[in-house]
C-alpha cells in the first residue's frame, strides 16, 4: 500500500510536488469520474506531465474498498522519472553523450538487463514510450540489480517528436535491426548517438527505421536463429561503442 494513493485531492497533491506517479486507475461508471477524471487531467497538463489513464472495474478496487477513494487511486513509481527535453542542455556539454530508446520492450528481465549494462557502459538516459512497455516497479529494480537508481529514466508520449528533437541537438540515430545490411562493427559510433532496440517479438516501428541515420545488424551464423536476444544484442553494440571510443584497448 506504501505505493499508492487514492482520492481526487490527494493526487492532485501529490502531481503539485511531483511525485513519481506511474498511473492513474479511475473507476468505471462512477458517478464521480467524469469531474474527477477532467480535474486531474488537467492539473496534470498544467505541470506538464503526462500520467497514463486507465478506467478499470470495481474489482480492480477491492483492496481498498474500506477507504474513501472516490473512484480514483494511482500508483507511485519508486524510480524519479525525467524528460529528456529537460535532460538534453546537460547531456549536450558531454563529448560523446549516449541515448538508448526502448521500442516497447515488454519483458521485465530484458529490461532489467539492459538497464544494468546500460550503467556499466556509462549510457547517459534510457527512453521508454508511456505506453506498450515494461512497468517500473520493484521488479524491473530486482532485474537490474538496483542499477534503475543509477541512470536517468525518461517516459514520453511522442517517441517519433523525441527522435526529432534528439536530431535537432546533433545526436546520430541508430537502429538495431537483423534486416540492415551493416554490422554493428562497421558503423562509426564517434559523437552523440541514439541507439534504439525494438520490441521483442515485432522490433523497431518502421517509422523509426526511416527516422535512422543508420541501421545496424549483429550477424548470426546460424540461418535458423536470426537475431539475438536484444539485451545481448545491447551489450555488444554498447561495448563496441566503447572499443571506438577507446575506453579499453
């Protein structure tokens, strides 16, 4: 319970002195939930933050069905979570600043992996979209070894405008993707980089694809395994950037 908070004031308290919240669960059919749900929407924009929403059935309450929660409750992250916007006049002081984007990386290990080396590889910020991704939360902590506390997360709304906006600030975009013609160790990885890693099952959004100055390709030896697990795949791209850089021999 030490995560979550209930009742329209509450929230809109906890938004005003920037709590960490992850989402907001209104109730179905609740009298209340049209005032309650334009209220905190708008406070919410007014900070300029944006909390996914989600309308979710009287069963999704019962654990706090004693309590006045006025049909709204919302559960706070443990993990501070930024905005690259915010992050961006910082990163562009560093010579050769690294960004990951994760496409809708769903798996809780995968992500935890790719946090933990993500730290080791001195990564500056992980982006993740707010929606169609892994939850931040004790588990994703457990899988990264504590590493989540090490490197700014960022959410956004518009993944597409962040890639526009990581352009504008002079950062190459890279795409890891089996269907590139490129090795990854034939790519120059020298200045401020992007390295987006897809999804799972589906990969990078083809609009991503197009945004990419470059797509990159780890090659398998063998025809029936045709990509690697994309927190391995990580490891090698982030470690190859490193050897470029000269941070080993």
């Amino acid at each position: 319970m030490k995560n979550i908070i209930y009742g329209i004031n509450p929230l809109i308290e906890a938004i005003r002195s920037n709590k960490n919240i992850d989402k907001i669960f209104f109730l179905k059919g609740n009298k209340q939930l049209s005032r309650s749900y334009k209220e905190l929407i708008k406070f919410s924009k007014n900070k300029n933050k944006y909390i996914p929403v989600h309308i979710v059935s009287k069963q999704n309450f019962s654990f706090i069905k004693e309590k006045n929660h006025q049909g709204v409750f919302a559960i706070i992250s443990p993990i501070r979570i930024f905005q690259i916007k915010n992050l961006l006049p910082v990163l562009c002081k560093k010579k050769n600043p690294i960004v990951i984007i994760l496409d809708r990386i769903t798996d809780v290990k995968n992500f935890g992996a790719i946090v933990r080396t993500s730290v080791c590889a001195g990564v500056d910020a992980v982006i993740l979209p707010n929606k169609n991704t892994v939850k931040i939360g004790p588990d994703s902590i457990k899988t990264s070894s504590g590493a989540l506390f090490h490197i700014p997360i960022c959410k956004e709304k518009n993944i597409e405008n962040t890639i526009n906006l990581l352009i504008k600030y002079g950062f190459k975009i890279f795409s890891a993707t089996e269907k590139s013609n490129l090795d990854w160790n034939n790519a120059n990885f020298l200045g401020p980089i992007v390295l987006i890693l897809g999804n799972e099952k589906n990969g990078i959004y083809t609009k991503y694809l197009k945004m990419s100055d470059y797509t990159i390709k780890i090659p398998s030896f063998k025809n029936n395994f045709l990509s690697l697990n994309v927190s391995v795949a990580c490891g090698i791209i982030l470690y190859e950037i490193l050897r470029q850089r000269n941070f080993f021999p």
